[in-house]
C-alpha cells in the first residue's frame, strides 16, 4: 500500500503565498476605499439634483 502513495514537492505542493513575494509601499485600507467610493456617489446625487 506504500508504494501506491504521491509525494508533493517540497516547495508546499505547487502553491505560493503572493504576500510574501512583494510587499507595497502604498497601503490602503478597504475602509478607506468603501469611504471614497461613498462620497463620489452622494456627489453625483447632488450634482443630478440640481
């Protein structure tokens, strides 16, 4: 039954971790992008109302 078994790289299997390859100077926070994206649509309401 041993012989019948598959071994996996030993790099994980062929998956990789992106997070630790590059590392962005610029981080923004998803409240941050939620918060603009909340402002431009009540500045195209206003500017639809008038």
């Amino acid at each position: 039954m041993a012989k019948n078994q598959i071994a996996l790289p030993a790099s994980g299997g062929g998956l990789m971790r992106y997070s630790d390859e590059f590392k962005s100077k610029l981080q923004i926070k998803p409240s941050h992008i939620v918060a603009v994206i909340v402002v431009a649509i009540v500045i195209e309401v206003l500017l639809r109302l008038r």
